[in-house]
C-alpha cells in the first residue's frame, strides 16, 4: 500500500442517501465506536504489563499469584483510567500521522518479531510435563459437545475475530490499489493457542477464564525459561504492537467518518474521537472496581459493550451488507468491484462469492442475529 492515501470512494447517490441503506455504514461506525470502548481497556492491560515486565514483576508458575496480580490491576480505578487513557493518545498520536505511515511502519517490521516469539513460546508451552492435554484440549474436537447453540455461538463470534459488520473493512477498501486482488488477500496465521493451552494444564489453571487467560498464563510459561524476564517484555511490547494495529483500524472508522460525512478536518476529527472514547470507555475501565455493581440488562458496561456488538450490531451490519451486495447492488457492480474494472480474470469467484452473500450467508447471518437477541436457541 502506497503510503499516499488513496481516494475515498465517490459520495453516494442522492437517491441512496434518502433511502435507509445509509444506516449501514452508521451501524458499522457506532459498532467500531462500542468495540474501542472496552478493547482499548484490555489493549491498556497489554500496556501496563509491559511496565509490569520491566519494573521485575514477579515470575510465577503458581495461578493463584498470576490472577492475583491481573485481579489488582483491573481493580484498581485509576489504574484502569490511566492506561486506557495513555492507549487513546498513543492511537490518536500515530492516526495524526495518517493510515499508511502508522499501520506499515510498525507492523510489518514488528509482527514477525511477535510472530517468532509466539513459535518460541509454543514449543516451550508443548514440552512442559502435562503440556500434552492442552494440545489435547486445543485440537481434539468433543463432538458430543457440539450443538446447534455452539455452531452458532461460533458464528457469532467470527464476526468480531473478521471485523465484519463493523466498517473496518469498507474503510481499509478505500486505501487499496486498483491492482490489489480482493479475493486473493492472504489470511494470517495465529499461534496463541499453542502457546497458552499446554501451560495451561501443565500449571493448573482454569481453560476457561476468558481473555484474563492470556495475562495470567504467559507469565507463569516465561518463568520456567531461561532468560524468562527478558522474554516477558518483549513478548507484551509486541503484543502491544499487535493490539495498536486492531485499534488503528477500528479507530479509522469514526475518524474517516467525520471527516468524509462531518465535513470536520482529519485533525479535529482525530481529536474528538479519543476524547468521546474516554468518556464512554471509562464505563467499561470502571467495570471491574467503583461500577462493579453497576448493571444494565444485568451486565456491567464492559460486558455490554462486548455483547451490543458481537451479538446485536456485527450480525445486523452483516446482513445489510449482504441483502444490500445481493440485492440492491447486483451482479454488475460486483464483478466490476471484484474484477477491479475488469483487470482481474476472476469471474467464476467473484460469481460464487455473490451467489454465496446473496443467498446462503444471509439467511446464516440472520440466524445468527435472531440467536444474539435471545429469540432462538
């Protein structure tokens, strides 16, 4: 990607602006908004341990110090505040400096770097006594747990894992070539699960402690390495790194917003964006101290956040693109679109791709969403 930014697409039509297929692109920016008011909580966790690592925080394989240091830094209010509040300048500062500059300059030459470590760590996580069960747990499938509630569970969550639905997507489409296959894009590999379930079971904790998982875990493997201190930085540095990358590309959504629908200049666009996130996010910064107690729908706002989005605004914004690619697009913008003009020989998957969307993924989606709002299942 050129480090120019490309052309936005051209503004739409004045008869799609009176119909409702604007509320799309509207759901897509409030789902991003949502997502970076409880992810820049956790990517603020990744932050202070990388401090943590480097002040010679403790190395343990006992779960009950691990949780308990990850216990006193959710707790702690401005801990909380702080972090996720250093996590939103530090986005802000590098989008300031455009897409392409910020996204490249860190992640293709300190992504490979994570993804060694992760190989590193993998192996050592594999050859601890009892590491044999977590690959166990991680790859052998239990069948009998396998139901219709699980599939679709599944699904669900694969709309935040692809950002789809959220305009993350349709906001990077707009800073490709017209050389760039669409279809051909390369997926990436990822080693987390090799790397925490063996310790997992080698230590005793518990599989299924959510995303805290990580936290406790990675500590109690890079104890029992040599040179494990050393390692625990880097390891949280560059996972620092993964995790801005997530957040330019949510954090692009609303900016892009405002300035190409506001009329607001990147600059002042870029500054409201943390400054709103601050004020929304520090409900789910608070959620596990002073608004502990605090629930609507009976969740607390972190948990809320995470559900509106994966299981309400995701699946919806996934089937208006669908029902609007298959049926208010067509066929002939598709293939323009996925042939780039006609450059691209792909007409036979850009074909399966529409009937696929048109058709099949709809309907999917649509159970996906009844599912998240509690009508099925």
């Amino acid at each position: 990607m050129d480090a120019k930014r490309a052309p936005m697409p051209s503004r739409p039509s004045a008869s799609l602006r009176k119909s409702l297929w604007w509320l799309v692109g509207l759901a897509g920016v409030i789902a991003a908004f949502l997502i970076m008011a409880f992810y820049t909580e956790v990517a603020g966790w990744v932050f202070a341990y990388i401090f943590e690592a480097s002040g010679g925080g403790v190395l343990s394989t006992d779960p009950a110090v691990t949780s308990n240091g990850f216990a006193d830094l959710i707790s702690s209010p401005w801990q909380s505040l702080i972090w996720q509040w250093i996590v939103l300048i530090w986005v802000a500062g590098i989008i300031l400096f455009g897409v392409s500059k910020g996204i490249e300059r860190m992640t293709k030459r300190l992504l490979p770097l994570l993804f060694l470590l992760l190989v590193i760590v993998g192996i050592r996580s594999v050859t601890l006594p009892g590491g044999a069960e977590g690959l166990k747990f991680l790859f052998r499938p239990d069948f009998s747990q396998i139901t219709w509630q699980t599939v679709l569970v599944a699904m669900g969550l694969a709309f935040f894992k692809l950002s789809v639905g959220m305009g993350t997507m349709i906001t990077y489409g707009s800073y490709f070539r017209k050389e760039q296959s669409i279809p051909g894009t390369a997926t990436r590999v990822m080693l987390a699960g090799i790397a925490i379930f063996p310790a997992v079971f080698a230590y005793g904790f518990e599989p299924a402690s959510g995303p805290s998982l990580l936290f406790i875990t990675i500590s109690a493997v890079f104890s029992s390495m040599p040179g494990g201190a050393v390692f625990r930085v880097l390891f949280f540095i560059l996972a620092a790194v993964a995790a801005t990358g997530a957040m330019l590309s949510l954090f692009e959504v609303p900016v892009a917003f405002l300035d190409e629908r506001c009329n607001m200049s990147r600059t002042t666009a870029t500054i409201i964006t943390p400054v709103a996130l601050a004020a929304v996010g520090s409900t789910a910064a608070l959620s596990s101290s002073t608004m502990a107690d605090f629930r609507l729908f009976g969740m607390t706002m972190f948990d809320l956040f995470d559900y509106a989005t994966s299981n309400v605004l995701l699946p919806l914004g996934g089937l208006l693109i669908c029902l609007f690619v298959g049926w208010r697009w067509g066929w002939s913008q598709v293939k323009r679109d996925l042939s780039n003009g006609g450059t691209l020989n792909n007409e036979r998957v850009a074909r399966l791709f529409f009937g696929v969307a048109k058709f099949v993924t709809s309907v999917l989606v649509f159970i996906v969403l009844l599912n998240g709002l509690g009508v099925i299942g």
